[in-house]
C-alpha cells in the first residue's frame, strides 16, 4: 500500500470530508482529489506531511517508503502542554 492509498484509508476512517481535510491541510480540495484519483502520483512531502497532520497522523519511514503512523501525543495533549509550560507559538 503506498501513502495516497494510506491517505485515503485514513481520510474514510476520520469521518471528514477531502474538502475538510484539504482546508486544515492549508491545500486546495483539486490537489487531493488529484491524489486520490490517481493524477498526481508523487505529491510533495511537504503535502503529504500537511495532510497527515490535519488526520492527526505523522509521516514514518519504513523500508524506503513513506507510512503514515500515530502521533503520539495527540495536538490536543501537546498544545495543553505548551500552554501549561507558557511556550507561545512564533508567527
């Protein structure tokens, strides 16, 4: 299984839409649509890692081949925790 079909798995399992998942990636629908029907077969990583983490996802590496796995701890646990330790994000 390569990462856009991974991608699609995980886009089906999480319950939103590709337009959701697009906009939180900060992509436009059209290039993950492009993906998922098979017209672009190499995405950027830059991409593929955007989407991964608007699916909570993060990118691994096995056996020369991207794979998405679990993102532990959550956003939500991380972002409590840099709240609590008074880290700001820099804009």
């Amino acid at each position: 299984m390569n990462i856009i079909d991974e991608i699609r798995t995980a886009i089906g399992d999480s319950g939103m839409t590709v337009e959701v998942v697009a906009r939180k990636a900060g992509l436009a629908p059209g290039t993950l649509y492009y993906w998922l029907e098979g017209k672009t077969t190499r995405p950027w990583v830059t991409n593929v890692e955007a989407v991964a983490n608007a699916l909570g996802k993060r990118l691994t590496m096995a056996d020369g081949e991207l794979h998405l796995g679990t993102m532990f701890p959550p956003p939500q646990v991380r972002a409590r925790r840099h709240a609590a330790w008074g880290w700001r994000r820099w804009q």
